[in-house]
C-alpha cells in the first residue's frame, strides 16, 4: 500500500470521526455513547483491535478500595498485559478539567503506567507521569477533533497510534519534551559556551563586549515571571567566564593595536598640493 493510499484513509477516518463526534456532540450523548464513538477512533483512525488492545474497566488496586480505569491500552492481549496508556472518558458534552486528570492519574501511578489520555472524544490530552517524590504529570500534547485541522490531527493521532507506538513513539516523545523543557532550554541558554557565543554576536552586532553577569540579567529580563524565577535558581559560576572574558579583551586589544598599526596611511613623499 502506497504512502498515498494511507493518507487518504486516514484523511478519510479522521472526517469520519469529525462527523460522528459532532452528531453525537448536538444530540447531548452520554458517556456510554461517548465510549463507542472513542472505541471506533481507536480502530478506525488509530489502528488499534478494540478487543485485544483496549481492557475496558480495567481493575486497579491501590492504597484503597478497587477502582476501574474505563480502559488501558496495552500492546499484548490478555488481562496481564502491560498497560501503556490509561484512558479516561468522559461525557462528549463535558469539559475535561483537572479533577478528571487527578482521577485518572491515581489509577496511572498505583499501575505504574507513564501515560494518561484524557478525552471527552473532542478534547483529546496526553500526559505523561514522572515517578518522584511526589510523582508529577505533564500535559505532552492536546488536540480538538472538532476545530483542528486535518493536517494537525493526523499528526497527534499518529502519535499514539498502535504502529507508533509500537515503534517507540511514547518513549522519543518523551525524551523530545525533557530536551525542549524550561529547565533543559534554560541551561543550555546560561551555559558557558551559548554566553559566550551570544557575547562574541552582541559584540559583532553593536561593537561592545558585555559581561556575562549583564547578559544574564538581559536574558531574565525577557523571559515571562515563571521562567524568570527558574533561571533565577541555576547556580551560575562567572569565575572562568570572568577569565575568559579578560583574555578575549586583552586579545581584541591587541587586535585593534596590530590593525591600526597595518591599516594607517603611510606619510606620502609626492609634496605637490593639489590643485
């Protein structure tokens, strides 16, 4: 099957699921006819066998009573399999909120499972839990199969689709939003080697050398409130940077001094005035 072929049918499943959500949408359905709708999105648009992969009202044991998560997607059959996304449905017509995600995160941490899906079959939230003390979840990616367009729910959808994820795709999703975190990009931004990148373009730019403890306040001053407070608790050592910036001023000096002495005009020994 050609790679044209697939997009078609996916083209073709997610505007089948588009329609049938909204019909279901306007008519107020409840959560059970909400459920048959996501069940056949699983199927049709993911590629997922709705009676091998998905463990409907999957029992999970916690500190307290038995609870059931309305399903777990698992990669192998059979009620031992791994559970590699917990699934909470919820009614199309109500508004996921964070009660939702609490509820659903409780059955992912007493199961051990990293990733929660959050959907009302328009809404559709992906998150992923990080074991600590305390343990944490994140939102990764959201979509509205309502309002999106084709092109950008294809994408989502393939994310958690039974081929991808069966290729590893929940794992470089992972890994790609710790990389691109607040804290990672952060870093990376004070580090030595970006300051002193930045400082050598801010000198190309304006013909002056900042220190790096100016740069830093610069950089804080552009990031919002929230960012502005982190960067603020990253131990920053100037000790080699102030090293380093004297050596690079003590070159341009003598830079500068060996092009003046290159670059002036030698006296000329032709004395006629002009004319």
């Amino acid at each position: 099957m050609t790679r044209k072929t697939i997009d078609k049918e996916l083209r073709r499943g997610i505007s089948d699921a588009r329609r049938l959500v909204d019909k279901v949408m306007k008519a107020d359905g409840n959560e059970a006819e909400t459920r048959r709708r996501v069940e056949r999105i699983f199927e049709s648009v993911l590629g997922y066998d709705a009676f091998v992969h998905l463990s409907r009202e999957r029992a999970i044991r916690g500190s307290g009573e038995t609870e059931h998560v309305d399903f777990a997607v698992q990669l192998e059959s059979g009620p031992d399999a791994e559970p590699i996304i917990m699934v909470e449905l919820k009614r199309v017509g109500v508004d996921l909120a964070l009660k939702h995600l609490k509820q659903v995160a409780s059955y992912a941490i007493d199961s051990g499972c990293e990733w929660i899906l959050l959907t009302n079959s328009r809404d559709w939230r992906l998150y992923h839990v990080e074991f600590g003390q305390p343990p944490k979840t994140k939102l990764i990616e959201n979509w509205n199969l309502l309002t999106d367009d084709i092109g950008k729910l294809a994408a989502k959808f393939e994310l958690i689709s039974y081929k991808q994820v069966r290729k590893g795709s929940l794992k470089r999703l992972w890994e790609k939003a710790t990389v691109l975190s607040p804290d990672s990009l952060l870093d990376a931004l004070v580090s030595q080697d970006c300051i002193n990148v930045l400082r050598r373009v801010l000198r190309k730019n304006t013909g002056v050398m900042v220190a790096p403890e100016d740069l830093i306040n610069g950089i804080q001053k552009l990031l919002n409130e929230n960012a502005a407070i982190e960067l603020s608790k990253i131990k920053i050592d100037f000790s080699e940077k102030r090293k380093r910036a004297r050596r690079e001023t003590k070159s341009e000096k003598k830079e500068l001094a060996g092009s003046e002495s290159t670059e002036l005009p030698k006296p000329s020994e032709d004395t006629t005035p002009l004319s």
